[in-house]
C-alpha cells in the first residue's frame, strides 16, 4: 500500500502565498466595488431630488424652492430692519420661518421637561432674529448665530416647506450622502434615521427649540435662487446686493434657465469623492464631534468630483478640475469666469476657497455667473 505523503513546508507557502496574493488583488477589487455602490446610492437620491423638486414647481407655477418673500427689500436695504418692518405692516404677524415638523422630545430634555410631542420651527423674528439669514438664499454678510455669513436655505434641502415632495421626513437617508461618514455618523449617533417622526428631537439638539440640527449632505445652487440680476456678469455691471434691487430675492423658475446640461442644481456639500480625509484643519469651528471637525467642501480639493444633479435631470460627477479649465477658458475669451468674483466682500476668495486643501481655485455651482443663467462648466 503507497505510503500518503504529507505537504512539505514549501508546499504550504506556496499555497499561503498564493492565497495572500488572491487576497490582495480581491481586496482592492472588492472596496472599489462598495465604493461605487455608494457612489450610486447618492446619484439615485439627487434623482429623488430632482423628482421632487420638479413636483414643486408643477404645484408653485415652475416656480423654484424659496422661503422668502419676493420683496422683502421693499421694507428696508437689510435683514435687521427688513424683516421688523414686514412685521409691523402685515400686524405683528411675522414672516414665514423654516419648518423642521413634529417630533417627540423625551422627558428630561427642554423645552418639554415631562416628554411631548412638538412641531419644530424656526421663527424669523418673533424673539429669535439670528434665525433671519435662513430664509435667504444665501447669506453675503452678517447674519445671525443660526445663520450667518455663508449659510442660507441653499443648505436646507429637507426642511419641511420642501421635503413633502421628496420624502416627507428631516432624517430620512435620502438626504444624507453614503459617503458622508462625518454626518452619517453624528444622525446614527442620535438614532434619528430610525425615528418615524417628521423631525428627529436628538438629545444634543435640544438645549433648546431652536438648536441646531444636522445639516444635509446636498445643497442647492444659491445663486440659481436670486433674481438672475443679482449675479450679473461685469458686463452687466456685475453683482448686486439683493437688499438694494427690486425683486432681487424672486426665485426664478426652472424655464429661465438657459444652458440646462451645464448649470448644476443639486450638489454633494462635502469633499467625498476621492478625498484624502474627513476634517478640514484649516476650520477653528466646527459642525460636528463637538465642534472638532468640519468637513472639506466640495470645492477644497482639486481631486475632489462632487455627484451633482443638472437643470436637464441628468446627473454625472463633476469634477473641480473640469470647472476650473472652463472658468479659465471663459475668462481668456470674455474676461470674466464662469463664476463671481465680486460677491460682497468675499472677492476671489468665494466660497471658503481659502480652506482648501491644495491650490484648487473655484466657487462653482453657489456662486455662478449671471445665476440661473450662467453655466458652471462647458461642453465636452
């Protein structure tokens, strides 16, 4: 009877090396794989979005998502006074705020120490006027603790005045990225997405009614919310200060928008793609883990290829490279870019370009050229 042999020791090397080497080439595969299925995810909400914003318009004569009156520059050249002013003309009723919706606040916790059920809002003045910024498109200067400098209803895609569209719900997934990891966590943290109410009363959101929640991962253009006036090219006498023109706060309606495949409408907010961190260090203050970190933006990474919803529907990535060759393109032949330079005192600096993480150079899609109008990049 033949005598069974057993492995040697270079066998069994042989076989671990083999193993390790299939190892290390499913790997990579197998994270490029999950990678893009999130990727995928982000598209198909913006699809969502899309959706809803389309319903939106069908319902308010195509007009486009807005929280602010029309004129409210009627009633003074500035937030502080404009909205005090609308107050006293229509008899101490004050103008709309922002609706997060119902939802259950645990016993303990302020403003309903023995647990109840109430409906989020921030009011605009009524005792709160820092929360004046939020019904603006976007703030060029001042601005209040709530809302201040930068912020604006461009990032509060899932309040109530527009999530009953799309997904009636603050927290639902569908306004937070995948690969938003530095929110995705601080909104699991809280159990929020597993909340069935409107709004979720998160314990570190409640020192007080009005506390912060957690910001969406995707914006609006906030320049394709103003008067196309508003961010008029150099050869229209460039940008204005919406509290000093007519209707300069009138969303215009998806139908003015004149080159639809070029002109972003919904964007990821943050750096996700193909970032090489989560933390931006050039940020003192931050959003998140206790104000230790807030996020690169979409625009602070020359690498960085943002998913972003179009005005025709169609959805791609697109990446801060391609908008800096068409900006640098458009300004040789026109002498100005694809995007304003000229927005209050911000100048070149834009939209926190100075915190970026290497030399890219753009404020596409929030501070577009000639707004609805304009294009964020060209043609292939």
């Amino acid at each position: 009877m033949k005598q069974r042999r057993a492995f040697t020791i270079v066998e069994l090397l042989v076989v671990i090396a083999i193993i390790a080497l299939l190892v290390s080439i499913l790997l990579p595969a197998i994270g490029k794989a999950r990678d893009q299925a999130k990727l995928t995810q982000s598209m198909a909400n913006l699809r969502n979005m899309g959706a809803g914003s389309d319903s939106y318009a069908a319902e308010w004569n195509g007009r486009q998502f807005t929280l602010l009156e029309d004129n409210i520059a009627q009633y003074a050249d500035n937030a502080d006074q404009a909205f005090p002013a609308y107050r006293t003309a229509h008899n101490g009723i004050n103008h709309q705020g922002v609706i997060l919706g119902w939802g259950y606040v645990r016993a303990g916790f302020p403003p309903a120490p023995t647990g109840e059920y109430l409906y989020f809002e921030w009011p605009v003045d009524g005792g709160h006027p820092e929360t004046r910024g939020m019904v603006q498109p976007i703030v060029f200067s001042g601005g209040g603790y709530y809302s201040g400098e930068y912020f604006g209803s461009f990032r509060l895609i899932n309040c109530r005045q527009w999530n009953v569209y799309m997904a009636p719900k603050y927290y639902d997934e569908i306004y937070f990225a995948p690969k938003d990891n530095v929110v995705r966590r601080e909104v699991e943290k809280q159990g929020c997405f597993d909340d069935p109410g409107e709004f979720c009363a998160h314990d570190t959101a409640m020192t007080s009614v009005l506390a912060k929640p957690i910001w969406s991962s995707y914006v609006l253009s906030p320049a394709a919310m103003f008067n196309p006036n508003v961010m008029a090219n150099p050869e229209k006498g460039g940008w204005t200060n919406p509290w000093t023109m007519p209707g300069g706060f009138r969303s215009p309606s998806k139908g003015q928008c004149r080159y639809s495949s070029l002109k972003t409408h919904i964007i990821e907010h943050h750096w996700l793609q193909a970032r090489r961190s989560s933390c931006n260090p050039n940020f003192t203050q931050g959003t998140f883990d206790d104000g230790a970190c807030e996020p690169w933006y979409f625009n602070h990474g020359w690498e960085s290829n943002p998913a972003t919803l179009f005005y025709d529907g169609h959805i791609e990535t697109v990446g801060v490279r391609k908008a800096e060759r068409a900006d640098a393109r458009v300004t040789a032949q026109a002498g100005y870019g694809l995007w304003s330079r000229d927005c209050g005192n911000w100048g070149a600096d834009g939209y926190h370009i100075g915190a970026s993480y290497d030399y890219a150079n753009t404020s596409f899609h929030v501070l577009t050229t000639d707004g609805i109008m304009g294009r964020d990049i060209l043609a292939d």
